[in-house]
C-alpha cells in the first residue's frame, strides 16, 4: 500500500507514535530494539543474530544486547537453530504480535490526526525552523 504522506507528515506520525509508546504503561524500546523487533515482525525469516546484524548494519554484540532486551519483555525469543546448532534463530512471541498490532494502532491514530491537522503545517517546517531559531 503507498504512502501518501507528505515528509512532514511523516515525522509527526513517527514523533506522536514514540510519545504514546514513551507514555504508555509498561516499557518502551530503545531505537535500536525497535528496529531489530521491526525487523524481526515485519520481514520474512528465519532471522539469525548475523542476518539482523548485516540488514541492520550494526554488529551481532549490539543484536544480541538488543535481543536480550526484547526476550526480558517476551517480544522476541531465541532458540538454537536445529539444522545448525552453531546458529540462533529469532522467533516471534505472542505478546510481540500484540505489540506490533498496539504500533499499528497508535500509528493509525497518528496518521489521522495528523491529516486533520496537515493543512496548518508549514511546507517546509525545517526552514520555518531556522527562521525561529
């Protein structure tokens, strides 16, 4: 499905998405533990500890402290690949399901508060920003 968003528009549903994550009950992600969950959720895997680090350009140290997290908060699981004991498999978990349906909710909530609020928005808002500061 395209994106019709204006850049703009874009950064204000990614900024009202991470306050209503920040706000909400429970814990919030680092931007890298988001990226890596994204990753995990929104491409096909299997997902390895090496393939999240070569997608994410980052390195398998930062994926597994990442990965740590995510499993302390049952969003994401590791498990010995059987095919190769020498490999870890990333699996999905139930309550990261439901954390991505809860993103995509809140990101729903955002785009549409956003187009009604759209027209107001400088076309610009990076030079309008200069100007003010």
């Amino acid at each position: 499905m395209p994106v019709h968003n204006a850049p703009d528009q874009l950064i204000g549903i990614l900024r009202d998405t991470v306050v209503a994550l920040v706000r909400r009950d429970g814990h919030d992600l680092s931007a890298r533990q988001l990226g890596v969950f994204l990753t995990v959720y929104m491409s096909e895997g299997p997902h390895t500890v090496r393939g999240l680090a070569a997608a994410l350009n980052v390195s398998k140290p930062a994926i597994t402290r990442a990965l740590d997290r995510l499993g302390e908060l049952d969003l994401a699981r590791r498990k010995t690949d059987p095919q190769d004991r020498r490999s870890v498999l990333v699996q999905r978990t139930v309550k990261g399901a439901t954390f991505l349906r809860e993103i995509r909710s809140i990101m729903v909530e955002a785009d549409s508060a956003v187009r009604t609020v759209a027209p107001s928005v400088p076309a610009n808002t990076e030079s309008a920003a200069r100007r003010a500061g």
